[in-house]
C-alpha cells in the first residue's frame, strides 16, 4: 500500500516534469517559427539575408513541430 502510494506520486512528479518540459520547448519552437516567418518584417539582418524559400520551410517545420509538442503537452500522451 505505502509503495503504491509512493509509485503513483512518482508518476505524477514524472508527468508533471514531462508536460512543463514539452509546454516549454513547444513556446521556444514555436517563438523560432514565428521569427522565421515574420522576419522579414524585423530589422534584423540575421533573417533578411537568409534564402526566403529555407526561411519559410525551416518555419513550417518549427511550426507544425511546435503545435505537435503544445497538443502532447496538453494531452499529457506518455
């Protein structure tokens, strides 16, 4: 009983850990999405030299690989 106890609340500390992990990756994927698909309209010229067609690509990727995180995260799938 006491080690049940203890295996579930290990399990919640591991659940909760993964889902703070995958929320926080997910904004930080998602932040670089947006950076690279709405660069162009910022000063920087770290963005603005880059190839358009790699810019747009390499934000669709961070985009839909970000929302795939944000959905695991908020579906806490482990």
């Amino acid at each position: 009983m006491i080690q049940n106890e203890f295996r579930n609340r290990q399990r919640n500390a591991y659940v909760m850990m993964r889902m703070v992990k995958d929320l926080v990756m997910s904004i930080l994927i998602l932040a670089m999405a947006v950076f690279m698909l709405f660069g162009d309209k910022l000063p920087i010229d770290m963005v603005t030299t880059l190839d358009p067609l790699l810019r747009y690509m390499f934000g669709g990727l961070c985009l839909l690989y970000g929302g795939f995180r944000l959905y695991r995260s908020i579906k806490k799938d482990y």
